[in-house]
C-alpha cells in the first residue's frame, strides 16, 4: 500500500477508530489504481481486511502508476519445461510454471530479479551419458511455482506484455512474441 499512497495517488479522506479493534479508513483512489490492491491489502494485514468500493466521481489526471521494478523471464522457443530447466533458472528469478508446461515463444515464466526482461530456454533437458559422477544424479529441488489467478496477472503486466485467458489457463505472454523483433528496453 506505501507504492499507491506514498506517490499521492490515493488521499485518504477519513479515519474512524470507534475503540472495538477496528479502524474504518476511506481512501479517493482512481480505478486503475485499485487493480492488485486488494490482493496486496489483504496480504498486509493477513486476510482481516474488509474492501468496498464505490464510485466517487471523476477527477483530472492524477499520474503515472508505479510499475514493477523487475523483468519477466520469457522463454525463449517452444516446447515442454523439465525440472532441470526450471532448476537451473531458480537463481535468476520466480517461476510461474511448473514442469511439464507446454510453453511457446514469447511466453513470460517466471519474473527476472533484475530490471531488465531475459530470455530463457526452459525446455532444455539434461544430457544423459553412459558415465555417472557421484553427485550428478541427486534428486533437484524445486521452489513451488506462484501460480497467478486474473488479478495478480493483469497486475503483473507491464505495457509491452499481454495476459491470455482460455478456459483452461491463465498465461502471460509478451506483445511480441519472436525475441528479435522485441524493441530493447533503455536503462539509464
């Protein structure tokens, strides 16, 4: 919550302490800046939250929206993810798939630790040889995927991404699929 009313986005219009252990707060926040809040408001206060929303009225340009400050993981051809892969790739960022995912060019997997987007092959799979080292068979282990629902995709999306709902699945996906058509992000 300190991203949406630190940048001056939401004013809080009034406090009501009434001395039950329950605080009633009203916030003027745009509609756009509610889309991922309720999920982030229930996280801070760990699901004791009630939310209601009701139109106020219309009001000039407040701003930008802060976007994320990370990148996404995007793979970078077609095919099916293993666990070596994903292993392999836990250290660059969080997965959003587990194994065994079909996944296409262009796809986003997981999200990056750093700013920028990267390109990733998560379909790879381990060699096999006839030679055995003593630590090269242990078991891997995985970090659970974060599995998004509607809301925490579509607030994950930055303006060159795109969310894709069948009635199967919820992917996220860049505009532009092929890699080498994607313009390059600018770092300052």
């Amino acid at each position: 919550m300190p991203g949406l009313f630190g940048a001056g986005l939401g004013v809080r219009s009034r406090l009501i302490n009434n001395g039950s252990g329950r605080v009633r707060m009203e916030f003027e926040i745009p509609s756009r800046g509610l889309i991922g809040l309720r999920s982030e408001l229930l996280t801070d206060t760990r699901g004791t939250a009630i939310m209601n929303s009701l139109f106020h009225g219309y009001i000039e340009w407040q701003g930008e929206i802060a976007m994320r400050p990370t990148g996404s993981l995007i793979a970078d051809r077609s095919g099916v993810t293993t666990g070596y892969a994903i292993y392999n790739l836990q250290e660059r960022g969080e997965m959003f798939i587990e194994p065994a995912t079909e996944v296409y060019e262009g796809m986003i997997v997981g999200e990056n630790s750093r700013e920028n987007n990267l390109d990733v092959n998560i379909v790879k799979e381990k060699k096999l040889t006839n030679m055995r080292a003593s630590s090269s068979d242990e078991a891997i282990r995985l970090v659970p995927a974060r599995l998004l629902n509607l809301e925490q995709a579509i607030e994950y999306i930055n303006d060159d991404e795109m969310v894709e709902v069948t009635p199967k699945s919820i992917r996220l996906r860049m505009k532009i699929l092929k890699a080498n058509q994607r313009p390059k992000k600018q770092t300052d």
